[in-house]
C-alpha cells in the first residue's frame, strides 16, 4: 500500500488508512486498533505522500526520510523512543536527515514522524516506500 492511501488527522492520534470515500468525506480505518471512522471534509487531514520535511535547501518528502530511517534501523523498528527527549530525538533526526532546518522541524515534529514510521513499520507498509521512490524517479525521467 503506497502512503496516498495513508492519512494523518488533525486531532486524532495515530495513521489511518483510506477506505472508501463518501459524499461528504470518507470513512478511514485506524492502523493503530483497526476502528473505522467517518472523516468529514472540513477535519484536517494530511496525506503522508503530501507530507514534506524543511530542510536547509529544499523539503524532503516523507517518504525520503521514512528511506532514510528504514536504512539506518536496517528495517527495523526506531532506536529512539518519540518520547525522549528533545535532544536525543534531533541528535537521531541529524542522522537521518543531516541538512534538516533546525528552525522549522520542531522536536513534536520529529516525534511524530518517528512514531508514524514505528507504525508503518509494524504494518509492514514500509515495502511499498521502495516501490513509490522507484515510480517516481521513472516518471520523472519520462518528463
């Protein structure tokens, strides 16, 4: 499953998976306790392909450094724990994105994309990182 059928939703902790869209939203399934939900269209949610992190030159998509952490873990779950402290979680975050702007990714960023990696690593859904970056890197090409 690619991160387009992955969401995050404002207030509501966890991911979520795109089940089937509605008139006036779409229902979403929890990975964390698998509890469907109606989502509607006024909640703010985020697409995780969407998502970009700031770095000193450009964002990186989340799926870059979803790769990045995947290769330094070797595929495995996270060695720092969201709920570490702040300097433990950006000292592991300049290992994984060395360039990342200090002053625009907060530490509850990172905390957040360290537990959502955590969890798409748990649901074996880091598989299809490979596929997406390879998808698109040949239709870049094709541009």
């Amino acid at each position: 499953m690619s991160l387009e059928k992955i969401l995050a939703i404002g207030g509501k902790p966890g991911l979520f998976k795109l089940i089937a869209q509605t008139r006036g939203g779409f229902v979403a399934e929890s990975l964390v306790d698998k509890k469907r939900l109606s989502v509607s269209v006024h909640q703010n949610v985020s697409i995780l392909s969407e998502i970009a992190i700031y770095t000193l030159e450009e964002e990186v998509p989340l799926r870059e450094v979803f790769k990045n952490i995947k290769e330094k873990e070797n595929g495995e779950i996270a060695s720092v724990k969201p709920k570490d402290g702040k300097d433990k979680l950006e000292e592991y975050f300049f290992d994984v994105l060395p360039n990342y702007d200090e002053d625009r990714v907060y530490a509850s960023d990172i905390k957040k994309v360290v537990q959502w990696y955590n969890l798409l690593q748990q649901h074996d859904l880091l598989g299809a990182l490979e596929e997406e970056t390879k998808n698109i890197e040949v239709s870049e090409e094709e541009e």
